[in-house]
C-alpha cells in the first residue's frame, strides 16, 4: 500500500471538506454539472467512474478461473459470505439502525434513500483493494485472484437481481431501466474493456508493459475517486453542514457489517480447516465493498442529491481504517486459528 493509499480516510475527509465549500461557494457550477446527462447518467462522473474502475479491472486474470479448485472450501465461504449473507445482513442492519433505531435523527424523507445506498455497498464484492489487504496478511496470492475473479464473473449476472430484491423488500421503486444501464455501464463495458487491454499488452511479448500501464494508472484512479467525492459532497454540504451527524450515524451499520462478516468467513474457513493463508484474505474479501460501483449506481439511480450517493460515500469513509484493523486481527489471531484448524483437519481425516 503506498503512503497515499494508506491515508485515503484522510484525503476523503479534506475532499468533503472541500466539497461543502465549494458547493456553498459556487452551487450554479455544480448545477451544471449535475445537468450534463445521457439516458439519466452523467457524463462527467461516468467518466471519472470509469477511470476509478478500469485500473483494478486490469489487475484481473480470469484465467485464475481455472484455479479455483485447489482451494474450493475458501472459495465457498467467501462466495457464501458475498452473495448469501453481506447484502441480506446489511439489510436488516440498515433497517434496524437507519429505519428505526437512528430514524428521529435522520432526514425523514431520506430514509428510504440511505438504506438504498447501504444495500448496493453490500452488494457488490471488493474488486482492487483485495490484493492489498491480501498481501498485508500474507495470503496466498493465487486463491486472492481467483476468488476475485471469480466475484467479479458472478458480479456481472447476479449485482442487478439481488439489489432488486432487497431494494423491493425495503420497500422502495427500483428503475430497473437505470439499474441494467448501470450494470451495463460500470460493471459489463469495463470488465470487456479492461481484459481487452490487459491481453493486448500481455500478447505483445513484453511483460513488464502491464505493470508500467498499472503504476501510472493507479494515482489517476484514486485521483477521480477524490474528485467524484468533491462533486458529490458539492450536492451534499447544505444537508450535512444541517445535520453532521449523519455521516457518523451511516457509518455505523457500515462498520458492524464488515466486522460480522469478516468474522463470520474467518471462522468458517477455521471449521473447514483451510490454511491461514487462505482463511486471511477470504475473511477480507468476504468483509470489503467495490465502493466505486455502489457510488455510481446509487448517483445513477437515485441522483446526486440523494441520500443513498451520501451512504455509499460513507462506505468510501471507514473503508481503509477498519480493513486495516481487520487485517491486524487477522494476524494477531494467526497462532489461534491454526491450532483450531488443524484439530479440524484431524478430526474429518480420522
């Protein structure tokens, strides 16, 4: 993780920040902004989108698709935690801490909205910083890019049928017009985009091509997160400069949620009596969210002023500070898990 990814909480703050300002200071610019739109999506943040999902896109190898056998009991736990428990689970975390518990303190007419924004950050599985918190807890590289490979192929059919549900079971109108187009938009273009590139430069022979394409890509990636937050906070500030504690208030589902599944995933792989290496980042994996997707469906569906583009922002807030203190766990706790895995593995072998 390279110092600026290592302070990104801070960056998104001072981009807050920046972005109330600004918005107080010049609300007509952000108007325009918000105005230059095709088919309800507009065009500079699907710009600035694509240019955050590209990048992590072509880390991807779905030839790693062949691998996922040798490690096909992590494999099923973290895709169980993905696709079985973390959207449903945040949604009954949204509604119990948004719809009830936190509702005389919230916007009455945003309630709705906020639940939305946390049910798409659950939906859709981490793609890039994976390989960070994998690394950080010295997980096996190849079950890292096969898993998220794996998520990613899943992610493509399954992202738009599961937020449709949950989005109706919360009680709220889904345009699947928009919903498709975003999947369409920000998950299918990108992924075809980004393999076709990456083989590319894979089949011109030099291999270190990719590698030089990714480490000048990757600041612009994170530099157009940090813009796409400025604009969205330009919408937001007179709301949260009313009511700062919102985004206190929306990061608290949001912080349960990834310590009740990465535990969750840690301690299964610890019953099936996989590896530290695998249980580590499966854990991670199972616990993190592709932020940059659930930021461009919830301003694609619900529009920048909504409060469901404010909760997706507010995953984008507590992501780095709370990974990194899952993967410390994680590695405190690795003497514990191996002699409880191993006592597992004897036990199904005998």
């Amino acid at each position: 993780m390279t110092r600026f990814e290592r302070y990104l909480t801070l960056w998104v703050a001072l981009c807050i920040v920046a972005g109330i300002v600004l918005g107080h200071a010049w609300p007509g610019l952000f108007q325009a902004v918000a105005a230059l739109e095709i088919a309800k999506v507009n065009i500079p943040v699907a710009v600035l989108i694509w240019l955050m999902i590209i990048p992590m896109l072509l880390k991807i190898d779905f030839a790693a698709l062949r691998g996922v056998r040798e490690h096909w009991r992590g494999i099923g736990v973290t895709l169980f935690i993905n696709w079985a428990v973390k959207p449903f689970s945040m949604t009954l975390l949204a509604t119990l801490f948004i719809g009830f518990l936190f509702r005389p303190y919230l916007p009455v007419g945003e309630i709705n909205s906020y639940i939305a924004g946390l049910i798409l950050l659950a939906a859709a599985p981490c793609t890039a910083m994976v390989f960070v918190w994998s690394n950080l807890t010295n997980g096996e590289p190849h079950f890292t890019l096969s898993q998220v490979a794996l998520n990613d192929t899943i992610m493509v059919f399954a992202f738009a049928p599961i937020v449709g549900l949950l989005l109706g079971l919360s009680a709220i109108t889904v345009p699947w017009d928009t919903l498709i187009l975003s999947v369409v938009l920000y998950i299918v273009l990108p992924v075809i985009g980004a393999q076709f590139l990456r083989r590319r430069l894979l089949a011109a022979g030099d291999s270190h091509a990719l590698e030089r394409l990714l480490a000048r890509l990757q600041p612009v990636s994170l530099v157009s997160l940090l813009a796409t937050l400025v604009v969205l906070f330009g919408f937001q500030g007179r709301q949260i400069v009313h009511q700062p504690i919102i985004i206190a208030l929306l990061a608290v589902p949001i912080v349960i949620q990834v310590y009740f599944n990465s535990a969750l995933a840690y301690l299964l792989n610890r019953l099936a009596g996989e590896q530290h290496c695998i249980a580590g980042p499966s854990a991670l994996i199972g616990a993190s969210n592709f932020f940059e997707l659930a930021v461009a469906a919830a301003i694609s569906l619900f529009g920048f002023n909504s409060g469901a583009a404010l909760a997706t922002v507010v995953g984008v807030l507590v992501e780095v500070p709370v990974m990194l203190s899952v993967v410390a766990l994680v590695n405190r706790s690795k003497v514990w898990y191996e002699r409880g895995a191993a006592r597992h593995r004897e036990t199904s072998n005998a």
